[in-house]
C-alpha cells in the first residue's frame, strides 16, 4: 500500500540561495571575513528544527533564549533547565498554538514573560533602513538576536506566516541569512533583506496588524533570581484575578486604618492553591556534586540569593507582614517546609509529578564554599516506588556573620512572610489607590514604592509586576495593542 507524504521541498532559487550551496557558501565567507557573521555560531549550536507545523514561532524564541544562555527557571526534563517549545505557554495553550499557530504579538509576549530583553517592531513602526541597522548589529555580536515574522509567500516558497532567527548578514551583497526552523521543509537560506522587509511588510489576517521583527538580547541579570510566578497551573488566570481585580476593590469597599487591617482583607480571601503561584527558587544540586564544594558560579548566584532575601527582610513592609502572620499564628519557616521542598527536588530528579512522595527525613546541614563561607542546604531522603532518592538543595539565607557555620535558629531563610511581602510590592501601585483613608492610602503606597527599594530588590519586583501584567495582557489579547514591556 501506498504512503502518501512530503519530503522536503526544493528551495525556489532565486530569490533564495541555500546556504549549503557553492554560492551560500561564498556568501558566508564574505560576510564572515566583513565581522557579521558573529551571531550565527551561537546560534547554529542550538539551531533546532520546529517540533509541530505551527510550532515556528516557539521553536524560534527556544533557540535564540538558548543561544544567548537565559535560564528559564524551571526544569525542563529531569534536573535540566533548558528551553523547550513544550514550556513556552504562558501567553497561549500549546494546544491553540499547535492548531492556529502564534501571532507576532505573543512571541513577544513569551519572549518578554521567558526572561529576555525585548525591542519589536512592526513595519508600520519601522523602516527598512532601521530594520538594516539592527540585523549589522545582531550579526556583528552575539549578545542578541532577531526573530522574523514574514510571510513565505514573498520568496515563492509555499507556506503564509513564518519566524525564524536571522543568523547573520553580507553587506555587499545585502542579504540576510534565514535560519529556517521547519528545517524539514527548507534548509537555511539566504535572501535580499528588501525582499525580506517586503515579506515582513505583509498583513497577518489573525490579527489585521502587519507582521515584523523583534531584537533579544540578555538581561544584565537573570530575572527571577530569588521568586518567580508560576503559570503552569490551571488556577493562576483565577490568582491573577484576584491579585488584579479583588483586592483593589476589597480595600476600597472596606473600611481599613491601618496596615494590618489592608493585610488582613488582602491575605484572609486568598485562593486555597495560592502558593503554587509564587514560590522562591531552591537550586538543585546533582548526586555526583553532593560531597563536592560548591563551584563559584553556584556561590556567585547563591549570593545574589542571599542579598535578595536580606533586602527584603530589611523592607518596612516585611516588618508589617511578619508582626500580621505572627497574629494569626501562621508557621512557614525552614523546618516546616523541608519535606515539601524535598519532595519537589525528587520530582525534578525522578522527572515524576506523581504527588504519591513521602519525605521520610529531613535535615539542614552547611557545605563548603570556595572560600571558608558555609553554605545552608536542605537535605532530605524521599521514598517513591519503595525506593529511596536522595536530594540536596541550596538554599539562601540570611545571616549575621556570613562565616559563620552555625545553620540554626540564626539563619533568616525564604518563607511565607518575605514570599507574600514581595508579591505585594509587585502589584500595581494603583492597587492601594482606593483606599478611603488616605492617611492609609499613603503609607500602604510608600511601602511598595519602587523607590524605597535597592536596586537588586527593585529588579526582582519588576520581573514579577511584567510577569503578572504581560499575562493578564496576553490572555486578555490585549498583547497586540502595545508590544513594549510594561514599565513602572
């Protein structure tokens, strides 16, 4: 019997020219003997194909986070963390992507919410001359990279709406190199960037809004550092709500004169599941690294860590979450979450989110760092399937003497009180604007003021206040009226 399928089909040429040809491969030399082929190494080492028709759009955006070495933050199989297409669905269900494909809006959306530094452009809010000058210095350096939006139609090629990267550029003869992710249709390939600005230069009928192109680069720092919010979770759009929508309205339906009062309405209506929405980061370390000393990069970001969390307990805010948790007798300090803890390092371990783990014990013991500084990790034994994993976690801490090794009451570690202190600063600042005593009104404003914050805190709260707001704007489809990050 007959199987009916396609393999590959043959590039049109011209316009294109394949990169692997005699000529592609004169085109590379030239642009790589001019400096503007600096872009493409780190991109062809983790140039990947897209896994699903309509995946171009996430296929592209993996690659180029990959490329420029942006950690998601959560695991993508086993104890890696690396970027997927399957974990790009924050801003749309893989299952519509998968059915319709991915508006250019969000994949700036995902590309923004991913962690990246982003600059997009539509036609109608470019020039061709602009969009020249961006691609010299994308292809001239490799701390960014650009995603094009075209349609394939423009190149004779079959096919409408496509992303993929640009990898690199010859002056002389003008043309760009299309790293083309629906590699089992075309191979890379390069074209005249005025066709190329022509195809971009299309409308996309999903949206009525001209396709474009967007510039990523690496953040100074990782986003994310110390908390994050989680959109994994069906009940997150319902939290968003509620953080967005419920609370401006409840303390300004209700009479509060002071903060512990704003705490109160705020904390005692909060979703049961809320505590899957923000969480803090514990790093995993791996079996073959239990007995060694910590490496300087994992010491470099367990600082950060540590600064993070000391400038938050050091927040007035903190002061007042703390003395109102205390009042209602809640407990979520370092002992009563290290099970929990462990539990989720023996998911990530066993790639298994079966909730059928039992942390038999648990420990907190100090590791060595590259210098004398003793460093708190979690230790615990979780038994799955009768047998046992054993899983290590760094995790920051705030102490009064850094040398110390002493991992006892002393210690300051991530808990529910500096969790939910950082996740109020992250709301909008018009959040408190209804409230009727303004007395009240202004203390509540000036503890969340971004201004009275560190720097390091202020770029924590930041990400979070983009995450929360790039989500609601993603799921609202609103992303395609304005593709800047929200500012504050």
């Amino acid at each position: 019997m007959a199987m009916a399928g396609l393999y590959r089909r043959p590039l049109p040429s011209p316009p294109a020219i394949d990169f692997a040809s005699a000529e592609g491969k004169q085109i590379f030399k030239e642009a790589l003997q001019k400096g503007n082929m600096e872009g493409f190494f780190r991109l062809i080492s983790y140039f990947q194909t897209q896994s699903e028709p309509s995946y171009c759009g996430l296929a592209s955006l993996s690659m180029v986070m990959n490329a420029l070495s942006i950690d998601p933050g959560r695991k993508w199989k086993g104890p890696w963390r690396w970027f997927d297409e399957s974990m790009l669905d924050c801003c749309e269900p893989l299952e519509i992507v998968k059915d319709k494909g991915i508006a250019f809006g969000k994949v700036v959306c995902l590309a923004h919410c991913s962690g990246a530094k982003v600059e997009a452009f539509r036609t109608s809010q470019s020039t061709i001359e602009d969009f020249r000058k961006c691609v010299i210095k994308c292809s001239s350096s490799d701390n960014c990279h650009i995603i094009t939006s075209y349609h394939r139609g423009v190149f004779k090629q079959t096919g409408t709406g496509h992303f993929s990267p640009i990898g690199g550029y010859n002056a002389e003869r003008d043309m760009a190199l299309i790293l083309d992710v629906a590699r089992f249709k075309y191979p890379p390939h390069w074209v005249p960037l005025k066709l190329l600005w022509e195809a971009m230069d299309s409308l996309d009928l999903s949206t009525g809004q001209r396709r474009g192109f967007m510039l990523i680069s690496r953040p100074h720092r990782e986003p994310g550092l110390l908390y994050t919010l989680s959109c994994k979770d069906e009940s997150w759009l319902s939290i968003a709500k509620y953080l967005t929508e419920d609370v401006p309205r409840l303390v300004s339906s209700q009479h509060v004169n002071n903060v512990e009062k704003i705490l109160s309405v705020v904390f005692k209506s909060l979703p049961s599941n809320f505590n899957q929405f923000i969480r803090w980061v514990a790093e995993l370390r791996r079996k073959e690294d239990l007995n060694q000393n910590l490496s300087a990069e994992e010491k470099s970001r367990l600082n950060l860590k540590q600064e993070v969390l000391k400038q938050v307990l050091e927040s007035e805010l903190f002061k007042h979450v703390s003395k109102f948790l205390s009042s209602v007798e809640y407990e979520d300090n370092l002992h009563h979450v290290a099970a929990k803890v462990c539990c989720q390092g023996a998911e990530v371990l066993l790639g298994n989110l079966s909730k059928e783990l039992c942390c038999r014990e648990t420990c907190v013991k100090c590791v060595k760092g590259t210098g004398e500084e003793a460093i708190t990790v979690v230790s615990g034994i979780v038994l799955h399937d009768g047998s046992e994993q054993q899983v290590d976690l760094l995790v920051p801490s705030a102490q009064a003497d850094p040398k110390c090794c002493d991992c006892g009451p002393e210690s300051v570690y991530p808990a529910g009180n500096d969790v939910l202190t950082v996740l109020l600063m992250a709301l909008p600042i018009q959040t408190w604007s209804g409230i009727k005593d303004q007395a009240v009104m202004y203390e509540m404003k000036q503890l969340v003021s971004m201004a009275s914050l560190p720097t390091l805190l202020q770029e924590e709260v930041l990400h979070l206040r983009r995450q929360l707001q790039l989500l609601r704007r993603c799921q609202e489809n609103k992303e395609e009226d304005d593709l800047a990050a929200p500012a504050f």
